[in-house]
C-alpha cells in the first residue's frame, strides 16, 4: 500500500488555512488542529484518546491513536501539530501531522500482524517558549510511559518532512565537516539521531531507504545538545528511550522556517509520500 499524495495534501491545507494560526495563545486554533486529527484518526478506524495537561494556566492536549493495543511492547510515531508565532507552518509542522495521520490510515488498512503496539502521538507545545521544558508535550507523554513503566521498542519523531530542492548546491550546511560528508543537493531525507541510540537508528535508516524512492541519508551526533535535539525525540531520550527525528534538515535548508512564507505551495508532496512510504516500511518492521 502506498500513501496517498491528494489526503496528505488535504491535511496540510487545512492545517495551514486555520486563522489565527495555531500557536500556544491561540487555544481555539489548536482545538481546531485537535479536532481534526482526531477526527482523521477515527475515521481510519484508530482507537483515539486525549491526554491533558496544564500550562500557564491553560490546557492543552495531544491526541493520540493506538494500533494493536495490549501489546507488551510498543514502538511512538509522533509530531507536533503547534506552530511558532503567527506563521502558516506548512513544512514546520503540517507536513509531519500529515505524514503522522496518513501512517495511521495505511496501518489500519493494512492491518499488519505485529508483535506490538503503536501509538501515533500528535503533540502540542513543542515550539517555544516550551520547546526543551517538561511542559513539551512530547515530554508529557515520554514521562507518562515512564511511570507506567511501559516497555518501549523506541520513538519515531516526524519534524519537517516536505521541503526539498533539485536544484545543484541547494543544501547548505552548518559546517564544512557536514558539507564533506553530504549531498549538496536538497534532495535528501535524514535520519537524525545520537550515538548512545545508533544500532535503532540504524534499523530505521534501512527500513525507510529500502522503500523510499528517494535518498535517505543518517547522522548521529554525539551528544543531545546538538542539532540532532531540535524537536520531540529529545523527551524520549530524558527516559532513557530509543528515539530519532526524521527530517529535511529543517532551518538549514528550508528559508521559510518560521515565517509566514512557510506555505503550502514551498513543499513537494511527490517527495513527501516517499518519505510516509518508507516510514509506513519502517514502523511496521521496526520490531
């Protein structure tokens, strides 16, 4: 089964269209993104409950799908569906909700015979002024399978997965170590982990190259600190969970990030199906 282009297209226009944009002091508009996930995953026949919490005197929520529940082990797949500021966020971070939602719909098609569990997670208050707090909600929910002592096979975090460019040295880099060890076009996807976590790491790398038309590079950083801890993977790993980011290379590549120019026409759908194709290959072989 493949992903299906025109549905991931149709989640991220709907998450951009919403107004005033769906950032952490415009509650309405992330009720709004909320709802709709939600909706999406029932309508594929998801299991969907809401987890709350309160910041600053508010409630906010993720909304969560469950795939084989009662399993012993199970595997996160996640992305955040908040924006930074008063932009559309259409790369940052419609394209991950859209990639995290049609995964749900092509498992529950599918319905593959698995060994374990799966939680798709959809997150609020990953952006600032919450991004790297407990009050992330990626860290809300790393902490609850903590202290109920779930047995975790690792986390799969979608952050950024639909900007891409064909064009000769399109990719920049943040160092010249980078630059000689990558493409220089943006054409690629990346696996982005540490080395405490490498060996899961690598199995997603494989999985998702195996079944994605497209280059599928990796890199792990040593520490957390780094590059390889700018979204929600970083929750997991205060728990001593496996956990990895797939992206695009976010704000190193993508000019839109974080601004209003982050709209629906700067992604390539084509690539981004590719990216779900071989995530969908990962999730399901994970394990």
């Amino acid at each position: 089964m493949k992903a299906n282009t025109k549905r991931l297209y149709s989640d991220v226009g709907f998450l951009t269209s919403i107004n005033p944009p769906r950032n952490y002091r415009n509650l309405a508009s992330l009720e709004k993104a909320a709802d709709y996930i939600k909706t999406e995953f029932e309508k594929a026949g998801a299991p969907t409950e809401l987890q709350h919490w309160e910041a600053e005197g508010k409630t906010y929520k993720n909304v969560i799908a469950t795939y084989n529940a009662g399993k012993p082990k199970r595997l996160v797949v996640g992305a955040h569906y908040d924006v930074c500021g008063n932009q559309p966020g259409a790369d940052d971070n419609a394209s991950a909700v859209a990639g995290l939602l049609e995964l749900a719909r092509m498992v529950f098609a599918q319905q593959p015979v698995l060994n374990y569990q799966i939680d798709f997670v959809a997150y609020c208050l990953e952006e600032p002024p919450f991004f790297a707090t407990g009050l992330m909600g990626s860290y809300i929910h790393a902490k609850s399978l903590h202290d109920s002592g779930a047995d975790v096979i690792g986390m799969i975090c979608l952050e950024m997965i639909g900007y891409f460019s064909d064009a000769p040295e399109s990719q920049p880099f943040p160092s010249p170590e980078l630059a000689s060890l990558y493409p220089h076009t943006a054409n690629f996807i990346i696996v982005v982990g540490i080395e405490r976590y490498k060996a899961f790491n690598a199995k997603v790398h494989t999985l998702l190259a195996a079944a994605a038309n497209l280059d599928v590079q990796a890199i792990n950083f040593p520490t957390t600190d780094s590059l390889a801890g700018m979204s929600d993977q970083r929750s997991y790993w205060k728990f001593g969970y496996n956990a990895l980011m797939i992206n695009d290379t976010a704000f190193i590549r993508n000019p839109h990030y974080h601004q209003q120019t982050d709209t629906i026409d700067t992604l390539d759908f084509a690539k981004m199906t590719e990216v779900v194709d071989g995530t969908y290959n990962a999730i399901i072989q994970i394990y």
